[in-house]
C-alpha cells in the first residue's frame, strides 16, 4: 500500500522528481566517465612509471631465474607464485581483461607461461612497451632479457578496452556501486531538493489560501530572483482583479443608492394620493403601487449591503459588541414589521452579556435578514424564535421558524445569490441568506441550516468564533 | 405645525409638501441651502425636514450652522445615506432624528409628531390610544375618562410606551433609559410592567418575549 502511494507521488510529474532525476542522471553519468577513463586508463595509457615498473619487475623475475636456472622445479614453483601474486595484486581477482600476465624463456625454451589467455606471445622489441594483438586479443608487452644469462621474460599488460570493460562489469565495478548508492542517494538528493523548493510551497500555499474575497496582494515576500516574477505578475493580476470588481461594485452601489431617491418619491406621492382619495377601490390600487415600491426599496437595500459588505475590508473596524443588545435592538425593530403579518418574535437571551468581536453593519445585517426571513416564511400566528447562548464551546445563534423550511437539496444553494427555493408563493430577491452568508464571513461566523426538534420550519443556526465571551474580547 | 422643508428633489419634495399640508402643516420648501439660510432667517419654524445631499452645499454643514443659531430648533434629516458611520455623522451633528429614504408617510409623520411633541409649544398635546390618554403637562392618566393613579416608574414606562408608539422599546432602554436602572436586575421592570398592566387593564401593552414591550396604536390581533 505505501510503496503503491510512493509510486503514485514518484510518477507525478513534479519539480522536485524533475530536480531528483536530474541530480541522479548527473551522478550517473559522472560515474559512467570515471569508469571510462579508469577502462581507457587499463587499456591504452602507458603512465611514466609504467616502463620502469616493469623494468624492475622483469629484473626481479630475471634474477630469481638467474638465481635457480639450476633447480627448474623450485624456479617452477617460485615463478609460479610471482604469477599468482601479479594475478592477484592489489587483491584484484584474476581477470583477463585487467590481469598481468608472463612467458618466461631460457632461450628458446618456454619455462613458464601463465594460464589462461593470451598465452604465449611474441615481441619484436626489448625495454619497451609495445602494443600488439595476440590470439585475438589487443595487448601490451614488456619483454627484457637478463645481463648475466639467456633468460627473458615477457610482461603482458591488458590493452583491450572491450575485455577490460567486461572484466569491470564481471567485478561488478561498472554498474555494482550505483545500484548499491542509489537507495542511499535518493533520500538525501529527495530531502535537498525538498527543501530548496521550500520558497515554492510557501509561495503556492500563501496562493492556495486565498479566499474569492481576498484580493490583498500576496503576503509572500520573493527572497529568490525566480520567484520574484511569479509574485510580481500574481500580486498584478490580484491588483487589476480587484480594481475591476471594486468599480463593478461601486457601480451596483451607485446605481442602487440613485434607485433610491425615485423609489422614495414615488412612494410620498402616492401615500399623499391615498390620503386624498376617497374611492376604496382607488386606495386598493395605490395600495398595490405602495407594497411593489416597498418591494424595490427592499431590494435595494440589499443590494447596497451586499455591495457594502463586499467591499474593501479596509474600510471596517472590527470593534467588540454586546450582540445580546444588539439582538435585542434588532429584534425590536423587525417586530413591527412582523406585527402586521401575524407573527410573533421572542428571543431567549442569557443572563451573562455576550461579547463578540465584529463589524456592526455586518452584525447587523446578519441578524436582520435571517430573522426577516424567518419572519416572512412564518405562517400566520407563528413564532419566531431566536435563541442566543454562549458557553464554553462558544456563542451561538440560533432562528427557528414554523414556516415551509428549506429540503436539504437546496440548503447549499439558497446561500447563493438571487437564489430561490422554486415553487414558493413567498416573494422575495433571494438575496437574504446571500447578504447572511457574507455577513457571516466577515465576521468569521459559521451559519448553516438545520431542521428544528418539531420536525418542521426551519432552523438557521451561526456560530461565532471565540470561547469566553462574557467579558469584552481584546 | 409649521415645517420647513429642505429638499432638491422635485418629486420627494412635491409629495411631501403636498401630505405634509393635507395632514394641516404648514409646509415652506426651499431646495438650496442659500434658500434655507435666508428662510430661517426671515421666519420662525418648527421643525426643519433636511435633505443631506444638496446641489449648493451639504446638509450637514448647514445643520452645524443651524444648531449654532439656533439650537432648539427641532431637525429630521431625510437621506438616502444608511449607513451607520452616516447616521452617526448626522446625530452627532445636532439632528434630532434621521429617516433614510425610501419612508412611510406614516413614519415621516410620527417622527415630525414626535420631535413636535418634544418642542416648545407642542407639549400641552396629549397621548390618546384607544383610550388610554396621557397628559403631559399634569402627568394624569386616564382610561376610558376614568382617571387612574400611577407610580413615577410606571408613569415613566407609560409615557414612553405611548410616545412611541407601533414601535418596540427594548427591555434594555426601558430598564436603562426609562427606569435609570443601572443595577442590571431585570426583573423590576417586569413588577412595574405587571403593577400597569394591572391598572390601566390588559390589551395595551404587548409583550414581545425577551426583545421588550409595545403600545399598538391599533387593537392586537395576536395575544398580549
């Protein structure tokens, strides 16, 4: 299961597999040169010291004929052990691609040669290294002939790239070590890399917080050159993103706030005319034109707080509230307006005051639309409770009406704008529980909706951030 | 009543001159703020209706000026401006009350009735709801012309029920503002609540659970 999620993290593409890969690749192809050079050094390179090396190892050989010409199995046996000790030297296995192997003559007479390849061989020269190919094998030779006897021993040097080659990858020098550090590599060349591109997830996480609302430029300060653009062009594009919806909405403002002037006119003058008119069927009609024109000043009012709560947050102190007279001052203002549907407010306060920390406009229009709305949903002769408590867990709000409710389906979406639950006699803009719901993020308050314990109306509940609220919050 | 109204819009001024005069005002509508200017200084008035956004200066600076000449004039500020930081402005200015518009023609007057009532001249004018009448002056209470005796914190409560009446009084204004209770123990005003109810007879003040308490100017169809 972890290697499988292991997998599934190494073959997403990602910078920082890219960076791993890059750095493995180099170290690969760093080793693959170093075994280059040490091949073309066994096959080709003739070092300074090499011609002497052998000139004294030949010596050595020559003498210990010389010594025992007389005694051939005891000089069998000592050239024997000089062969095996070359074969092996350096604790290198014997090996014909890298191994140095020996003829050894008294005259024409072969009295030692080592086994395996190449054999026998045949030289042209004395005291030097010469390169030849005997028994289809590229070789170099070293052949000296002893001072004092007809003895002569011949040094043959591997020189065969391919067979020294082959004899590294038998050893295992070729791909053994890479396949035993990589493991070991990965992790520390992964953690490197991880935490160079530190900068990067800070960056995307300070990104990734943003909110639709938040158009702040970014927090982010670009330390590196690489990330500098990336901020700039982002913090640019967060710049023109937020002059364009500010003068949207200033536009929406000001075309609301001018609604506003004619709406009222309207309004005074046919009160004026109602007064004046005698006929009951004239004052039904006014009646009309006075309920559509509450209606628009209604909307209006929204929009200009959905506008104003929209806007720049610069604008709003957050101060410490009393929200227990607030409620309560609310509540008595929207009472009559109740009044004249049948509906009847009450409110359960808690005896201790309840501090929250807030904007009051935004306070405000929380509590006035959710208990307008609870109040326009609510039958004739029905309650509308409003609960306010505040414990340990923190201050709750909670409104319950006896009205339609809202089915769980759209419970989401009557917090979007111009929403409405469809089939409803209820008017309204469906604006509302939007101008809630922003409220509510304002003030960092969570409001959802829920079914009250009767099984029927509907239940907005909000909590407010914070724990200890009896006292003011600093 | 004589009411000087200060207002550029042509509509909203012309309706409001003309409810204004049916409900027996005297109206004096000015649309500039030099207009106003020269009209408080050549007559007397009651009360000054002012709109904020002028097309020769700003409501408010002339409401500054006004309350500098003559601070017992009486002034409603009538504004399309909402929001808090601007009714703040407008109160703190020296207006006696603020509607934002659109209004009710019954609110524009209750207000006017209301800042009358509070202005020299308009006290002798007695509360009258379904009646239950209260006369200021000599603090007499009467239900149905049958004359009833109150305590001063009962009076108190009453008289603030009635002037504003249709409208909710918090049980913290009634227990802070009314009662000057500052102890904080709220259920004194729910005694003297009691002690009217039981004097001037049920059906007057409404309860409104846990917000405060209202005097209907109309009979209640729900339960008191």
């Amino acid at each position: 299961m972890i290697l499988k999620r292991i997998w599934r993290s190494m073959a997403q593409s990602s910078l920082t597999r890219r960076l791993v890969v890059a750095q493995i690749g180099l170290l690969v192809a760093l080793w693959l040169i170093l075994v280059g050079y040490f091949v073309y050094d066994v096959a080709f390179i003739d070092d300074w010291y090499e011609p002497r090396q052998m000139q004294e190892r030949a010596d050595m050989i020559l003498a210990v004929m010389d010594g025992l010409a007389d005694r051939p199995a005891e000089l069998n046996n000592a050239l024997k052990k000089i062969d095996e000790f070359q074969r092996d030297e350096n604790r290198e296995r014997d090996e014909p691609g890298i191994r140095v192997t020996m003829n050894a003559w008294f005259g024409k007479e072969l009295v030692y040669r080592s086994p395996g390849e190449p054999g026998v061989v045949t030289t042209t020269q004395m005291n030097v290294l010469e390169t030849s190919v005997q028994h289809g094998l590229r070789v170099r030779t070293f052949a000296r002939q002893s001072m004092n006897s007809n003895a002569r021993v011949v040094l043959v040097l591997p020189g065969d790239a391919a067979a020294a080659f082959v004899s590294l990858g038998r050893r295992g020098i070729v791909l053994l070590p890479l396949i035993v550090c990589m493991p070991l590599l990965l992790l520390p060349a992964w953690l490197s890399v991880r935490s160079a591109l530190r900068p990067f997830r800070e960056l995307s996480s300070d990104v990734a917080s943003k909110g639709i609302q938040d158009l702040e430029p970014l927090r982010f300060t670009a330390r590196y050159s690489e990330l500098r653009p990336i901020v700039r062009s982002v913090n640019g594009l967060l710049e023109r993103l937020r002059a364009n919806i500010s003068a949207e909405r200033r536009f929406i403002a000001d075309a609301a706030h001018e609604l506003r002037t004619p709406l009222a006119a309207m309004r005074i003058n046919v009160e004026a005319l109602q007064e004046r008119s005698r006929d009951e069927r004239d004052r039904t009609l006014l009646n009309s034109i006075v309920h559509s024109g509450d209606r628009a000043s209604r909307l209006v009012g929204q929009l200009l707080a959905l506008m104003r709560s929209d806007a720049d947050s610069a604008q709003f102190t957050s101060e410490a509230l009393r929200l227990d007279e607030l409620v309560q001052e609310r509540l008595a203002e929207i009472a009559e307006m109740a009044r004249p549907r049948g509906v009847e407010l009450e409110l359960e306060l808690p005896d201790q005051p309840v501090w929250v920390r807030g904007e009051r406009d935004a306070l405000r229009s929380l509590v006035d639309n959710i208990v307008e709305n609870a109040t326009k949903y609510s039958p004739k002769g029905g309650t509308v409770t409003t609960r306010l408590t505040s414990n340990e867990g923190g201050v709750e709000l909670t409104v319950t009406d006896a009205g339609p409710g809202i089915s769980p389906q759209h419970r989401e979406r009557v917090f979007g704008r111009f929403f409405r639950v469809p089939d409803q006699a209820q008017e309204g803009s469906g604006l509302g529980l939007a101008i809630v719901k922003r409220a509510s993020e304002r003030l960092g308050a969570t409001v959802w909706l829920e079914d009250p314990e009767t099984g029927r109306g509907l239940r907005v509940h909000v909590r407010f951030p914070g724990k200890d609220a009896k006292s003011p919050p600093t | 009543m004589k009411i000087l109204l200060v207002e550029d819009d042509l509509d909203i001024g012309n309706g409001i001159r003309v409810a204004l005069t049916d409900q027996a005002m005297t109206v004096v509508w000015v649309r500039r703020v030099t207009e106003a200017i020269a009209m408080l200084e050549t007559a007397a008035h009651d009360i000054v209706c002012l709109d904020l956004g002028l097309p020769d200066g700003d409501g408010i600076a002339l409401l500054k000026r006004l309350r500098r000449d003559q601070p017992a004039l009486p002034v409603l500020i009538i504004t399309a401006r909402d929001s808090l930081a601007d009714r703040l402005l407008g109160l703190d200015s020296g207006a006696d009350d603020y509607l934002i518009k659109p209004f009710a023609l019954a609110e524009l007057l209750s207000r006017l009735r209301a800042l009358a009532r509070r202005s020299y001249g308009y006290r002798e004018e007695m509360l009258e709801i379904r009646g239950l009448a209260l006369h200021e002056p000599t603090m007499r209470v009467t239900v149905r012309g049958d004359p009833i005796e109150l305590s001063r914190s009962e009076y108190l409560l009453l008289s603030a029920l009635m002037k504003r009446a249709d409208r909710v009084l918090t049980r913290r204004t009634l227990d802070e503002q009314v009662l000057q209770n500052q102890s904080g123990e709220s259920n004194t005003l729910e005694v003297h609540i009691s002690n009217l109810r039981r004097k001037i007879g049920n059906g007057y003040i409404r309860t409104v659970r846990g917000v405060g308490y209202v005097i209907d100017k109309t009979e209640s169809t729900t339960r008191t």
